[in-house]
C-alpha cells in the first residue's frame, strides 16, 4: 500500500459496526467493498439504504454509494487493507465464540497479497489477534507473516477495537481516540497510517494483547459501575427509598458520580465483553463475575416488582414502553427490556401492549402470547399501568398531565415528578409478593 494513494479497503461485516465504519472510510476518499453474508443486506446497501437504524447514517451511505465508493458483495475481492469487524458472541457457559473472526480469517487469506494490511476490529478474547495471525499462515504459507518471520514480513496484521455510543456512531468513529495494536511494531505503523486517513482523535499504538484487553476492560468498568447503581436500587427497594433521590444527593459529593440504574445491563459490549475477561482469568476476577451477576439478577428483580403491580390490578391493561437495549437506538441485543417484557408477556398475555417507535414488528418471541404492538398516544389512551423498561426521548416528553392517574413503574428514572405514592406503591408491592 503507498502512502501517496488511497488504499482500496475491504470491511468484512455489514452491521452495527461494520456497515458506519465503512461508509466512513468511502467518506475519506477511499474504494470500499462490505462484505456480509447475507444478500438481503448487500442488495440494501447497494440499493444506498440501510438496514440499521443510526443517526445520519443514511443520508452518508446513499451518498458514498452514489458516488460509486462503497459497494458490497457476498463475495470477497482482493483490496490493500481488510478491516475484519463480525460478530464475537459467547456460548451458553460465555466462553467466547470466535469462529466468526476466524471464518473471516479464512476469507481474507484466500486473496491476501504482499503488501496488504489486515486489521481486526471485532471485540475479541485476548489472543484473537495471534490465532488470526496463525490461521493466515497456515493458509498462506506462501507470505511471509509477522511474529513468524524473521525477514521483513510481506503483509501487516493488527487489532483496532471500535468505541462508540448507538446513537453517536459516526461522530464518534471519527472523533475518538483509537488504541492500534500490531503483532509487531511494524503492523501497528503501518495499521496507525491507514486510521488517520479518517479519524480525528489521538490515535495510539501498542500491541495487540494489549489493544485487545484495553476493549474489554473499558466495557467491563462500566459493567461493574453500573452494577453498583442496579445493586443500589435493589436496597432502596428494600427500604422504601426513591433511589433517585438517594442518588441526586450522593452526587453532590465532589468525588462521588454514581450512574443511572436501569433494569439490566443489555447490548453486545457491556453485556458480554466483560465474559471474555473471567474466561480468561477466572480466579482473578470475582469482582467482575460478581457484577455481571448483579446486572443479570436485576432483571429478575425489575420482572418479580412488575409482576406484582400487574397481578394487584387484575383488571388494567399494561403498556411496557421500550424492547432496545438503550435510548433512541432500534438495537434489541441482550436487551434487558426486551427480556423483562417477554416475560410478562408470557404470564399476562393481551393484557401487554408493547411500545417501541424503533420496531417495525414485535420480535419472534412474542409470537402467540396474545402481547400487541400499540404506539404511545395509544398507550396513554388506553392502559392504566405504565412499565417504562427503555428511556426513548418520546417517553421522557411525555407530560405529567397525561400519566398522572396511571400506575407508574419507572425503572429509567425519566419522571420524577411522577406522584410519589404511585412509584412507591410498585416497591411495597414487590416487597409484600
């Protein structure tokens, strides 16, 4: 790859991730092919839509598509830099899964060329990137491969995790620091003169070990802050206490900035990368082990307290606002509100209305518990117990007029002017059930 031309760039993994990264880098100037698995996917974007739901993201794919810079396939083609961005998900017993990497890894190989770059950016398990690396040389035993050559190796192989917010993506593609790791120095180089092609923010080389736990260990320090915010709200419930006020006063302490409790922890990052770190160390991470645990059950808890208001009022009809897994964003993965609300909507059945602007349809599992789609208006019209499971911005404006007869039970904290007796009617509920 020459520095005084623009690569042709591969992006392997059309999602979340995938699909904003590359629509990036064909924003800089540079030939981008997506690669994705699923036609379905390839004829949108190549259609310049966009199967995803992030903020601008549309208006900059049909723009690079029509300008003939990013076009996608399901078939790969040779390009100067790879940039490998799939899913790593964990199994049943959350060992980490990285057959997608490794898949990818495969595909990359097959037209791999002196002189290529192949950056990793899928959050991963320590090591992921030395398994990429070895898997390359064992299908390509005709290049020279970094850290197994003591000649000057013929292509460049590192790891350059995302961090971003849903909702912020291409802002934060661009103006955030980056930490590029390389199996060697030299990988890092050449990894680092491709990202400033297109990112504004100080990026930092290291090495790939390090890269990769850098990922894992800024997910799982929120994991575990925001453990301490959930577990907090389990004691508050306990004792009779609006958490909310208990926290807005802590807060006032110069050192103290204790987070927003919710009804789980859910998305692809914090709800998994902090996994990869107890199966890597398993015995030197009670800490972390502990605050997934925390997280997890605080669903169980939100589900026992809703349980409890909806069965106390046998009559009323319940309407959950929120499946996504954070605000304004239509992402459902590991969602905690989705899983609060399936639940119910299993027990209670047409009694649940489910209200999400970002979902065109209800997910699969609420197929056949009788649970139906309604929008907001609707919600205040009709249902007399409101569940807020998901901070939407369209919730948060809805005012005190509307929902002052309603049963609350706010596990977002976005109305604090809710009357009192009603949210704490959902905790003495709860602590009576």
């Amino acid at each position: 790859m020459k520095s005084d031309t623009k690569p042709d760039v591969c992006v392997v993994g059309l999602g979340y991730i995938g699909l904003p990264t590359a629509a990036v880098i064909a924003r800089a100037g540079c030939q981008v092919l997506g690669l994705d698995v699923s036609q379905t996917v390839v004829d949108t974007i190549n259609r310049g839509e966009i199967h995803i739901e992030e903020v601008d993201l549309d208006g900059l794919v049909q723009g690079v598509v029509s300008r003939g810079l990013l076009s996608a396939s399901t078939e790969i083609a040779p390009a100067d830099v790879f940039v490998i961005a799939v899913p790593t998900p964990f199994d049943k017993n959350h060992a980490p899964d990285i057959s997608y990497v490794l898949a990818a890894g495969r595909s990359v190989a097959a037209v791999l060329k002196a002189g290529d770059v192949v950056i990793l950016e899928s959050t991963s398990p320590v090591g992921t990137t030395d398994k990429l690396r070895d898997l390359i040389a064992e299908l390509r035993p005709d290049l020279k491969i970094p850290g197994l050559t003591r000649d000057t190796p013929d292509v460049s192989i590192a790891y350059c995790p995302e961090r971003v917010l849903p909702g912020r993506i291409l802002e934060e593609l661009t103006n955030n620091d980056r930490s590029i790791g390389g199996i060697t120095p030299r990988c890092a180089r050449k990894a680092l003169a491709f990202y400033k092609r297109f990112v504004r923010g100080e990026c930092v080389t290291t090495d790939a070990r390090s890269a990769e736990m850098t990922k894992l260990v800024e997910n799982a320090y929120r994991d575990v802050n925001i453990a301490f915010a959930n577990e907090l709200s389990m004691v508050a419930d306990r004792m009779g206490l609006d958490v909310w006020e208990v926290i807005r006063l802590a807060n006032r302490h110069p050192r103290v900035n204790i987070l927003t409790p919710g009804p789980g922890v859910g998305g692809h990052c914090i709800a998994v990368d902090p996994w990869f770190i107890v199966h890597g160390a398993p015995e030197e991470t009670p800490l972390i082990r502990t605050a997934r645990g925390v997280n997890d059950h605080k669903m169980s808890h939100v589900i026992a307290k809703a349980e409890a208001l909806v069965e106390a009022h046998p009559e009323a009809k319940v309407a959950c606002l929120g499946l996504a897994f954070k605000a304004n964003i239509d992402d459902f993965r590991e969602s905690p509100a989705r899983f609060v609300t399936s639940r119910l909507a299993r027990k209670f059945g047409s009694r649940i209305h489910i209200v999400e602007p970002y979902a065109a349809q209800l997910p699969i599992e609420f197929t056949d518990t009788g649970a139906v789609q309604i929008d907001i208006d609707d919600a205040l019209e009709t249902c007399e117990i409101l569940i807020v499971l998901v901070d939407h911005d369209v919730f948060r404006v809805v005012p005190l007029a509307e929902r002052s007869e309603k049963l609350v039970y706010d596990t977002r904290g976005i109305w604090p002017d809710q009357p009192r007796v009603v949210r704490e009617a959902a905790a003495r509920l709860a602590l009576t059930a």
